[in-house]
C-alpha cells in the first residue's frame, strides 16, 4: 500500500498564507518518492489579508483559508476538521506568515500564542501513534503548543523566533538553511526554509531532505 502523508495549509501565499514554494517543493517531493497526499486547511476567515504586490494589509478585504489554500492543491482539499491520523502515515506543516496568523495567534501574541484547536485535535492522533511529523520554516514555533515541552526543533538562527520556542517550553537548535533537525524520540522532522533561504534551490535542498527523511520514519 503507498504510504499517504498529510499536508496541513494556512491559505496561499508568504504574507498571509502558506508559503507557496515550500508548499510546492514539498508536494514535488512526496510525488517523486512515490508518496500519496491530500491537503487540508482550516475552514475559517483570514485574521489578515495582504497585498503580496506592496506588502501591505488590506483591512477591507475578506478571504478564507480553506478556499485560498485550494489555489495551491489545485482544488484538491479537505476541511482541517476532516483530516483523520488513522488515515495517513505522516503529516507535514509548510510555513508561511499564515502559520502564525490563521493556524495560531504567534504574530500577535509571541510565546503566549494559542493554536487553532482543530490543528491540535488532528496532530493529536499523528502524536499518539508516534507518526512522523514534518514542519518547515516558522512552522516549528507550534511544536511546543501542539505535541508539549522538551521537542528538538529548528527555525535556523533566528533569535526572536527561537527565543519564543524556549519560552514556551521548546528546545530550539541552530541549523543551516540546506539542513534538517531530526527529533527520533517525538518523531518531528524540521528545517529552516524561507526563514532563511535566499534562493529557491537552498529551499529545496532542506525540504527535500525532511520529505526523504519522513519517508524514512514511515518505514
């Protein structure tokens, strides 16, 4: 039987959404290995919408990230709410400001940060089970909120971002943007991305290595 991965989406694009190029790369990946996957994201309304052309938000405008994160599936998605442990092998959260917006509350509260609850509830099976999970970018920041204290993760260097990690009970280590972190005790997987990525190649070579190594973990 293909092995089936989970993909988890905060909508389409970096400013507000997921990121579209760690998105993309990561499915990419999962088709070259052979892996099967279905994305999901919240049926819920964007905390923000941005102009990706100005960088500006745009307080009139309304959008939701279920629909918006369609735009990257190609329409092939699910409600977060559908998203069920026992149906996958492994689960893998992109990044992207959506991350921090729409999947939890970290761009305005910073470590005293809350996580949609249908997140927690759908990674609460992949825990249980001990399947591995894979996040990329600001991603790792959940960790601590999601699956408890005392997970390795990475966000690479930044200070603010793996300040909040320790703060909420997390072990944040340093790590290169072509790298991984690997935590064999909780199963998590992560990598740096576009928290430091200049070029769409040193994404790649990070995202790749996570994928191939939650192919590993799924054996």
């Amino acid at each position: 039987m293909t092995k089936q991965v989970a993909v988890v989406l905060a909508g389409c694009g970096v400013f507000d959404g997921s990121e579209i190029y760690e998105t993309t790369l990561t499915l990419l990946r999962l088709d070259q290995l052979g892996i099967g996957y279905r994305c999901f994201a919240p049926d819920i309304e964007q905390t923000q919408v941005v102009n990706h052309l100005t960088q500006q938000a745009m307080p009139d405008e309304s959008r939701n990230v279920l629909v918006e994160s369609a735009r990257l599936a190609r329409g092939e998605i699910s409600p977060l709410t559908d998203l069920d442990a026992d149906d996958f092998d492994a689960v893998i959260v992109p990044g992207g400001f959506g991350v921090a917006k729409n999947l939890s509350d970290f761009a305005e509260a910073g470590d005293a940060m809350q996580v949609l609850e249908s997140l927690k509830t759908a990674l609460e099976g992949f825990k249980e089970d001990a399947k591995p999970i894979g996040l990329m970018c600001i991603s790792p920041v959940l960790v601590p909120r999601l699956l408890g204290d005392g997970v390795a993760v990475t966000v690479g260097h930044d200070p603010g971002v793996s300040g909040a990690i320790s703060a909420m009970g997390g072990l944040h280590r340093g790590c290169g943007v072509e790298d991984i972190v690997v935590d064999l005790e909780h199963r998590v997987v992560t990598t740096p991305a576009y928290m430091l990525a200049t070029r769409l190649s040193e994404a790649a070579t990070g995202i790749f290595k996570l994928v191939d190594r939650i192919d590993e973990m799924m054996d």
